[in-house]
C-alpha cells in the first residue's frame, strides 16, 4: 500500500513525464536534480515496475509508466484546478498550455486563433507544436491536441471546433491531358497522389446507393504532408483528396477545379482532444471554448 510519501512521488513523477525532464520537474518543485531522480527510483521500487527509461541524451516512459501516468495525472490536475479555484482569482487563465496540431492546419487558421487566444489571455504561454502524424496525448504530454477525420474509439476527450469536408481536385492543365472522371470507376486511369499516413482505401473511398464503393486507384507519388500533394495537384502531376480549408484559394483562382462531388460521405470533424474530461486547468477548459467559439464564427473553407 502506497503511504502519503510515495502520492508525492506520484505527483513528481507526473511532473517529470509532463516536462520530459528531471530538470525542469526539479526546478518547478525547487529540488535538487538528484532528490527528483532518487524519488522516482523509490517509488519504481516501492511499485515493482521501470517507469522510465534514462540515458544520458533521452528520457523515455515505459508502458508501465504510461498506465501509472494516466492515473496521477489526473490526481496533479485535480490539484492544479483546487489551487487555481483557491486562487485569489477563482478561475484565473494562467499558464502554460502545450498544443499540438497538423501543419497546414496550424498555418492556414490555428495560428490567428491562438493569437486572438492570447491577448483575450495574456497570462497564457502557448507552446505550439505541428505535425501531421497522430501523436499521443498522454505520452507527449500535451494539453490538447488538434485532429482531423473521423475519429476512431479512444478514451480520450474530443470536442469538435469545426468541420470541413474532403474534396477530390485536380488541376485545369492536367485534365485537359488527362480528362475529367466522371464516376469512380474510372479513377482507375488517373494518377492518383496518396496521403501517405493512411490507408490508400480508406482515402480514396466513395458511396453509391448507401454503400461503400472501393476503387482500387494508384499513384506515383506519395507525401505525409497535404501542403505538398496540393502544389503537386496545382502544377498538373494528379488528383488529389484533400480537405477544404487547404485548396479554398486555388478553387477560388481557378487554380484547381472539385471532381466527383456527391459521391463521397465527405463530412469532416476537426477536433480539440484532451486527456481528461474533468480537473482540467482552466486555461485548457478556456482554449477549447475558445477555439470552438473562433471557429464557429470564422468558417474555415468558403466556397459553395
């Protein structure tokens, strides 16, 4: 049975998973690096499992010290949100708060909203991190994540802040060359550029009559990155699947033109993901509002 020592350590712990540092975790607690380490070391003893990995260059958590994570972190919340209520500002937004978000996604309309965030909050540091590929919340220590797509089960948190669509484009000069698809069968004669951090069938997937229709399409380039299959698209190498809010301006220009509308379940959510549904900081409870708000008033994709 853990004793009212190693719930400290717990929370320390936390700390040091949250910051992926002992450093940084024994300078918020005003330690020594090495009571931190020591600490840590007691409690892995006291529960009989490694919590973390340490090398001299990475620190690293083992599965076993995700499951113990997922558990405190939810206690150290539940005191950062007493402490903030005790506060002599009941629910003062303050803080640090750690994004994490696609990159053409942060480019085009997350970065205006965080701005717009932080001076309705400027007590709030935001560290914003991009990425395309899905990250952990819990394992990179995240306070909310932005996804987009339909999600799948998961014991996290989602609220959605917006939605999109995906459309299928391609550029003027490559249909000419090419000719325009009229239905999804004859895909199979385009080249068609695949996103390359998930499954081609799944990306390329159409409907007729209430069911999924599979066009088995192929491509010769493939990117993990939107931004780079719609320069692709615009200069004339092929189709491409991309959501809405990335090709607004190259359909308003002309630039590409939408193939096959209506024979896609084209709708998609784009979420705001966190760890937790309660004790949550209200910096964190404040950007979720406040993303959600944003967004509902400033649509991110404006054509019909």
């Amino acid at each position: 049975m853990l004793g009212l020592d190693d719930y400290a350590s717990l929370a320390l712990f936390a700390r040091v998973v949250h910051l992926r540092s002992f450093s940084a975790a024994a300078k918020e607690a005003a330690i020594a690096k090495s009571a931190v380490s020591r600490r840590v070391a007691r409690l892995e003893a006291t529960l009989g499992v490694r919590l973390l990995q340490r090398t001299t260059r990475k620190l690293s958590v083992t599965d076993e010290g995700l499951r113990v994570y997922e558990q405190c972190a939810a206690l150290v919340a539940a005191a950062s949100a007493a402490e903030e209520a005790a506060g002599a500002a009941p629910f003062a937004v303050r803080g640090t708060l750690r994004v994490n978000a696609p990159v053409t996604f942060a480019q085009l309309h997350l970065a205006s909203m965080v701005a717009a965030f932080l001076k309705a909050y400027p007590e709030v540091e935001v560290r914003l991190s991009t990425e395309d590929r899905i990250v952990d919340v819990v394992e990179g220590a995240f306070d909310v994540a932005i996804r987009i797509g339909r999600l799948s089960d998961s014991s996290l948190v989602a609220r959605r802040i917006a939605r999109d669509r995906l459309v299928v484009c391609a550029s003027p000069a490559y249909l000419v060359e090419r000719g325009e698809p009229r239905r999804p069968e004859e895909l199979e004669g385009h080249n068609c550029l695949h996103y390359g951090l998930v499954e081609r069938d799944a990306e390329w997937q159409f409907r007729r009559g209430g069911r999924r229709l599979a066009i088995a399409v192929s491509g010769n380039l493939t990117a993990t990155n939107g931004t780079v299959l719609r320069e692709a698209a615009v200069a004339g190498l092929g189709l491409a699947v991309l959501p809405s809010f990335m090709v607004t301006a190259e359909l308003r220009s002309g630039a590409l033109r939408l193939l096959l509308e209506g024979a896609r379940r084209a709708e998609i959510g784009i979420y705001a993901i966190t760890a937790h549904r309660t004790f949550l900081p209200a910096r964190t409870k404040a950007f979720v509002e406040f993303a959600a708000k944003h967004f509902a008033q400033n649509s991110i994709a404006h054509f019909g």
